[in-house]
C-alpha cells in the first residue's frame, strides 16, 4: 500500500462537461475526505465519509457536485456542467480515527 | 465560526537561524490544532499535532489557549526545511479540517 491515490492527476475539459474523479484511500482507513484547493488558498472541506456512509457536506458542495464512496473503500467526486471556478486541485484524505489524514497526490482541474 | 490565521504568507530565514511560523485560531470549543507540511512538488504532509505533543523534525508547537495560538517553532532552520506550511483545526465533533492559507518558509543556504 503506497497510500492514498487519485485518478486522473490532471483532467481539462470544457465548461458544461462533466468530471468525475476517483480516490483509493489507505486500505484499513474507514474515513475518507475530499478537499478543494485554489492557488494561495489552503485545502478548503467539501465531505466526509464514514464506511460508505456520507456523514458530513460543506455548504461548497453545491448541487453540481456528487461524491459516493458505495463500499465503504474508494470514492468517486463527480462534477457536473462544469464552470471556470470550479478549476481548482481536488484532493482526497484518509484516516483511520479523526481528522488529520494521511492526503493522497490530488487532481488538478482546469475547466476551459 | 472556525478560522485559522496565518497572518505571514513568506518568512525568508538563513540556515542556522530559528524559525517560528505562526497561527492563530477562531473557535470557542477545545480545538485540536495540526501543522501540515507541502514540500515541492510532493503531497500535503502532517507535520504534528497538539494532541500527541511530538516534536518533528526539530520543530514543536504549544497550543496556547489564552492567546489562540498553535505557532511552530525550530531552533534552528535547515534548507530542507524550505516547504510550503499550512495550519488547520478541527473541533466541536465534526472531522472537517479548517486550514489557514499557508505560508511558504525558505531556508537560504
């Protein structure tokens, strides 16, 4: 196990387009995260996963945004009709108990 | 609401010297602090928390609850230490990591 990985690293598309991303957390970890990061930003919080369970959403998930772990060991974010703001590195954290998570590489987005 | 301030974005130091990046915190519960490292072109890293008291690399931080403060500290800089340093808490039972914008600590030779 190397930790946790993202898949793709980079993804371009075109504004309206749909994106999903996927993140293969450390394997005996039952909590998951996602973040968003813009240039001199630090990681902002989108949600948490518990198992397969989503327990908890940030007010930036808008409704353009979907993320589902359904076996409680990968999960997907995905990303719908997509927009100029929504460029930005998507990364994925994993933990066993608590916050302060191991992160994995992050998926850089750029929407055009 | 909970906010973290890193109120300096670059420090400049030379190797040798002591370094102290510092963070402040906005929250009225018992927060649990965390310092993160990003060195170039790797992954965000944990550095330490303020729960295990662990000093990392030579640095340390006190969490100081009267003055809402988690400032990392090292006696004395090393030019591997030149990194990008983020800041974040979490608390009041949700697992959600607030982080602060950063700062980026160069250590010149």
């Amino acid at each position: 196990d190397t930790g946790v990985s993202q898949n793709p690293r980079h993804k371009i598309t075109k504004r309206g387009q749909n994106v999903t991303f996927r993140c293969d957390p450390i394997s005996e970890h039952n909590r998951l995260y996602w973040y968003r990061q813009t240039l001199g930003q630090g990681p902002e919080f989108l949600t948490y996963f518990q198992n397969e369970a989503q327990l908890e959403k940030s007010r930036l998930l808008s409704d353009r945004f979907s993320a589902e772990r359904p076996k409680g060991s990968f999960s997907t974010l995905e990303i719908q009709r997509t927009e100029q703001g929504d460029s930005a590195m998507y990364l994925c954290a994993s933990s066993l108990a608590g916050a302060g998570g191991y992160f994995g590489p992050g998926t850089r987005l750029t929407v055009t | 609401a909970q906010r973290v301030t890193q109120p300096e974005k670059l420090l400049s130091v030379f190797k040798g010297a002591p370094v102290e990046l510092k963070c402040n915190y906005s929250y009225s519960g018992s927060p649990e602090l965390f310092w993160y490292v990003q060195y170039s072109r790797q992954r965000l890293q944990l550095l330490l928390r303020h729960i295990s008291r662990e000093s990392i690399k030579g640095f340390t931080a006190d969490l100081n609850k009267g003055e809402t403060s988690f400032h990392l500290k090292k006696p004395f800089a090393q030019e591997e230490d030149s990194a990008m340093y983020y800041c974040a808490l979490s608390g009041g039972g949700s697992e959600k990591l607030v982080f602060g914008k950063g700062m980026k600590l160069t250590v010149n030779p």
